[in-house]
C-alpha cells in the first residue's frame, strides 16, 4: 500500500476519533436545561393539582361523614325525648331559665327525654337508709320510678379564628341533668333544676312544674354540661331567604330570620283545637348542612359550587307522652 494512502486514512482515522470525544458547548446544555425545566415543571403541576383534589375528597368526605353522624346522634337523642319544644323563646322562656348556655350561641333544639337509671345506681338506692334524712323521700321515689328528666339543647356556635375549632361552625350539646351524683349514701342533684313533674315551692305563677312552663329552682343557678358534637357546619345567614319548613303544620326552630339554614329543625305545632296536643306524639325534621372550609386558611373548599355539601335530613317520630290529659 503506497505511503500516502496510509497517511492519509490514519489522519481521517484521528479526526473521525477526535470528533467523537467532543462535548456539549454551553448553548446546547443550556437548552437541555431548559427543556428539562419545563418537562419537570409540568409534572409537578399534575402532581401538586393531584394531590390538592386528593385532599378536598378527603376533607369533603370527611366533612359529610362528620354531619351524617351528628345527624344520626340527634335523631337517635330526641327519639328518647317525652316532650319537644316547638317554641321555646316565649311564653315561659325556657332558655331564659338557664344561666351557662353558651354564650352568643343559637338555640336550635330542645327537649326533655328520659334516663333510666343504671342498674349500679338502682343496686346504690336500694338502701335508702343510708341517705341523708333530708333524701330519703326522695330515694324512694326514685326506686319506683328508676328514671330520671333531663333538659337536652342543642345550640349553633360560629367559630372565631383564635380556639381551636378550625370549621366555621359547630353544634354544641348542653343537658341539664337530674343528678350529680347518684350512690349509696349521697344524692346530690345538680344545681338549678327541678323536675318537671313534681310540685316546686315558691313559683309564683304555677304550683307545679310542667315541661311546658318549666322553672329552675327557685333561688339557683343552672349548672349543665356542655360538649361540641362536631365541627365543620355550614354558616349560611338566612337573612330575608329563610328555608321554610315542609308546610304550615311544622314549627320551625330557630325562627325565620334568628338564626340559618344550615342546622335548623321543624317540629309539629300544637292543634289549637285539641287540649294538651303540645303533649301528643309528634314529628320533628331536622337539617344539617356540613362545610369543609377552614377558618384562617386560604382553602376555600367547600365554598364553591362544585365542592359545597348536601344538605341532609332526617325525620323523627317522638313516641313519648307525658302530662296528656285522657
């Protein structure tokens, strides 16, 4: 093979060489880069936008699995009740009797339902020797009738930005109690109430109570138990938009323009032409519309349209009559 052939092939031998050990120059990392980026940028998008309508789901599903049990609390409450409020801001002015209700809240709900007593208090009283001179009238009565009354309201409470509750409102249980404490050498029955049933000395209006006209004890301040039922209820104004009730037939609680239309009830209205029919068996509907938005949060789930919650309702039968004329 002649000299220069060999030359020459050795020379396109190292430039075909040289050329592929060549790097990238800044402009084509540059444009990697950038490509790259924007690739990049996009998948994390999907991924954020993901995993935001993941936890609205949630908190959606969450939030109406929290009313549906409150619904289903308050259902399962008032079926034991023996007498139900259609209205209870005159008249008598059953929430003018209470002292601790919370403060600024709406009542929405109240009745009386019936505690019977557990079996380790009935085996407590069986022995009324062992109370107090002053109780033990009062420790046998309770053995034959082995129950008790209890005042149940349930209120609506707007949450503010600085407790702890994050929904923008919530549904808070009060009861006042018979007793304190039931046992074996003490009765002590809780401050300010008085048992509907029974003559309480020193009402000026009434001998006895009723659960219609019922009076604290005379002299006393209430002394309840609260507990928050659950977060996250709707706020809804009602203002001049009032959700009526099914028909004229329903009372509805709280009144038309006094509270909203997220928790609101319609119980049966006395018969004007029937005697004692506040006392009759009666329907009662309650409604409850939950809201997953978070006070202090720029989330506003639960505000719009596509993510707001049904409103849900459930109707009741109350079975109890008592203080019924025959």
């Amino acid at each position: 093979m002649p000299a220069n052939l060999i030359h020459h092939l050795y020379r396109r031998s190292r430039q075909a060489q040289h050329l592929t050990q060549r790097g990238f120059t800044l402009l084509e990392l540059l444009v990697a880069i950038l490509i790259g980026g924007i690739i990049t940028s996009g998948l994390l998008f999907l991924v954020i936008e993901m995993l935001q309508v993941n936890n609205r789901e949630e908190r959606l599903t969450q939030a109406q699995q929290d009313m549906r049990r409150a619904l289903d609390y308050i259902a399962s409450d008032v079926g034991e009740a023996v007498f139900v409020y259609s209205d209870f801001t005159t008249a008598y002015n059953l929430l003018g009797q209470l002292d601790d209700e919370p403060a600024g809240a709406t009542p929405v709900l109240a009745f009386w339902r019936l505690d019977p007593l557990s079996d380790q208090e009935i085996t407590d009283l069986n022995n009324c020797d062992n109370q107090p001179p002053a109780n033990t009238d009062e420790c046998e009565a309770l053995l034959v009738r082995q129950n008790t009354y209890t005042l149940v309201v349930y209120f609506h409470q707007t949450n503010d930005n600085v407790g702890i509750w994050e929904g923008q409102s919530r549904i808070i249980r009060y009861e006042l109690p018979a007793y304190d404490e039931i046992s074996n050498n003490t009765l002590t029955r809780n401050r300010g109430y008085a048992d509907p049933t029974v003559f309480i000395p020193g009402l000026a209006t009434n001998t006895f109570n009723t659960f219609a006209t019922w009076r604290k004890a005379t002299g006393e301040t209430t002394d309840g138990n609260t507990a928050v039922l659950t977060d996250f209820v709707n706020v809804v104004d009602n203002g001049n938009a009032s959700t009526p009730c099914p028909d004229t037939t329903f009372a509805r609680t709280p009144a038309a323009g006094t509270g909203f239309n997220s928790f609101y009830t319609c119980v049966a209205q006395p018969d004007a032409g029937v005697a004692n029919s506040q006392n009759l068996n009666k329907s009662l509907i309650v409604y409850l519309q939950g809201n997953a938005a978070q006070l202090g949060r720029n989330q506003v789930v639960g505000l719009t349209e596509s993510s707001s919650l049904p409103t849900l309702e459930s109707q009741v039968l109350i079975r109890g009559v008592i203080q019924n004329a025959p």
